[in-house]
C-alpha cells in the first residue's frame, strides 16, 4: 500500500528550450541545507503547462498535481507517469 510522506522539501524550476518552457522537479535530502537538492525528474516542453508535487510516496513516487486538474503518479525508477484522475473543479 502507498503511504504520502509530506516530510520533503521540493522546487520547480523552468528551462526555456528553443522557447518551449520545460520544468525541472528538486527535492532537498537534508532539511534546511541548500547543497542538498537532488533532481527528480525533467517535465519535457509541451508536455504540461504546471506540475506541482504534492507529496512523496514511500515506494520511490512522486503525487503530482498536473494543470491545476489532474493528478498523476510519477515512478521515480521506472521513469513513468500514471494518471489517477481528474479534480474536480466544480
């Protein structure tokens, strides 16, 4: 069974690739201690307009909120996205 770990510390940081903007997801290993961002994962232009992490699994996945309407689990080992469903927005 999945578990949310709330415990990390992540930041999302835009590249522009031929003007396309792409993000890099981070998380921070060691509270408080700015060497200690890792890269998780690159989110390829095009592909989403916003990811937010909202949490970390404890089996090595990553929930994220997709378009401010989605959310999807991305497989930090497998290198692949699932989508769980859609927010209601009403």
């Amino acid at each position: 069974m999945d578990h949310l770990c709330n415990a990390a510390t992540y930041r999302v940081e835009s590249c522009n690739q031929r003007g396309k903007r792409g993000m890099k997801i981070y998380m921070m290993t060691e509270y408080e201690c700015s060497d200690s961002w890792v890269p998780l994962f690159y989110v390829a232009p095009g592909m989403f307009e916003r990811v937010k992490p909202l949490g970390f699994l404890k089996n090595g996945r990553v929930l994220l909120e997709v378009d401010r309407k989605k959310l999807f689990v991305y497989d930090l080992d497998e290198k692949r996205i699932e989508k769980t469903c859609f927010i209601n927005q009403g």
